[in-house]
C-alpha cells in the first residue's frame, strides 16, 4: 500500500482531554473518523487554531442549559481572527464508572469536576459514605483510575471516556437533570473557512452608544426585519467603567433578510463585527 496517498484524519482542537464531552460533540459533529488536539485552557484552544495550520478546526463550547454561558470565551472570540462555521448541541448524560470488576459496594471515592459532580449530586448523597474528590477534567478523571489501578474509585464521565480508558459503568445516567445540554461552536482559520450554503444562523458583536434607548433601538431593528433573536448576551468591556458589548445570535430565511438586519443594526450601532453565518444546530433528546 502506497502510505502516501493516505489522507490523514480531521485534526480538531478541543478543550480538555480524550474522553470528553467536547470529543463526544466533535464526534456528533464530524463523525467518528477525526483525530483530535487536546487543549488545556479555551485560550490554548483558539491560539492552536489559529497557528497550527495542522488543525483543520476547533470545537468550543459557548453555553450551557443549565449553567449558563461561559462569558470569556465570547471575549476570546472577539479577540480572535477565528469565524464560526457551526454549531452542536450535545446532551450531558454523566456515567459512574470503576475499573473492570469493581462493584459498586466498593467504591469508597469518586473523583470528577466540580460541574459534574454538582450535576450529579442528588444521587451522590444517597451514597454519604463516599468521599467526593474535585479534579479539574472529568475524563482525566476517568484516566487517571485506569492507569492508577484503583479498587475503591470511580469517576463520573462520558461514556466515550469509560469506552476510551476501558471501564465499566457501574451507574449510568445519574446526573439530577435530563434535560441538559451544551452548546459548542465550530471555530475555523478565516482563510479556510467556506460558505455554508444553507446557512440560516448569524452570530454578531455590537457596541451601542449607551446611550437612552440604544439597545431598545436595535433589539427593535431586529425585531422589525422579522430575524428571531435566538440569544442576546452582554460582556463587559475590558477597561471601562461598566460600559458592556453585546453578542447576539440571529435566525433568518434568507441572506437578503439577514443583510438588511445588519445595515438596520449598523446605523444604530459604533460598531458591528460578524462572528460567522452558518447551520442552526439541533437539539436531539
């Protein structure tokens, strides 16, 4: 066989490590055939993608369903020369797992993120026992029993984690809420970044004037061009006295409605940057 002519795999940048739920998105994303990159930090993350021509994209998440959204990384996407070109929703579903042999009546430990240890904690207290250790990646976690050998602990992880470190899920299911979801952004290199032809989401910066009624004056704009205003989220701006910028994320029909929204919001802004124009990602339950 000729290893030349063998294309290599998708390099995606995520946060976190191999198990995580951001691989698990890139997988509901991309499909199964990637490889990834993991990163330590969301600003590792978007400075990988910017100058690691290898990595074809990175997978951030932006919000969650019930935690809320994670307001530096809209800063680090206004500071980055990175556009969006999609975007996943990705069901949290947490898993107990132990190495293989385990039971359940042995654990002693159980080692997670704050997050989902929180997301979990209507089951973990009908176990009072069990001593509760913080750590600072779930799938770490999950690595970190398998390589450890350990008797008495488990972690709460993906199933992709227990499937990756091969453990057993020993309790599946026990996070408190079903319906939790997060949100990712697909980020991608400017110059690689193509068009998607059924775009129907626009993801949009903005700074008003501040003055009386110049928000109320472009949430009217918006409304007025018939665009759904899927969320508004204000962030602070760095330096100023409690002066904010705002991100929006706009739902059209078409490409004339959208620009028509935006020359509207541009009159009534100092300023407008455009994130990216892309595919409304679904929620699948």
């Amino acid at each position: 066989m000729d290893k030349g002519n063998i294309k290599s795999l998708p390099l995606i940048a995520i946060q976190g490590y191999e198990g995580s739920f951001h691989q698990e998105a890139a997988q509901l994303f991309w499909g199964n055939d990637i490889e990834v990159l993991p990163c330590d930090t969301f600003r590792a993350l978007v400075k990988a993608t910017e100058s690691d021509y290898k990595v074809s994209a990175a997978l951030m998440a932006i919000e969650n369903s019930i935690a809320g959204s994670i307001l530096p990384n809209y800063s680090l996407l206004q500071k980055s020369s990175l556009v969006i070109t999609g975007e996943v929703y990705l069901h949290i579903s947490q898993q107990l797992m132990a190495n293989p042999g385990v039971q359940l009546s042995e654990i002693k430990e159980v080692h997670s993120h704050p997050m989902a240890l929180l997301q979990c904690m209507d089951y973990l207290e009908k176990n009072p026992s069990w001593k509760l250790i913080e750590t600072e990646d779930t799938a770490l976690s999950a690595r970190h029993i398998r390589q450890r050998h350990h008797k008495h602990t488990a972690a709460i992880a993906s199933r992709l984690a227990a499937k990756l470190y091969g453990l057993d899920i020993i309790a599946p299911d026990i996070h408190t809420l079903q319906n939790n979801f997060t949100r990712f952004l697909v980020l991608q290199r400017r110059e690689d970044a193509k068009t998607v032809p059924d775009a129907n989401k626009a993801s949009v910066n903005f700074v008003t004037d501040h003055s009386h009624g110049s928000l109320a004056r472009v949430l009217a704009a918006i409304a007025e061009g018939d665009v759904n205003l899927s969320k508004l989220q204000s962030v602070p701006i760095a330096g100023s006295d409690f002066l904010y910028s705002f991100h929006a994320d706009m739902e059209y029909t078409s490409q004339q409605q959208l620009d028509e929204v935006l020359r509207q919001v541009a009159r009534q802004t100092r300023s407008l940057q455009v994130f990216g124009q892309y595919k409304k990602g679904v929620i699948q339950k």
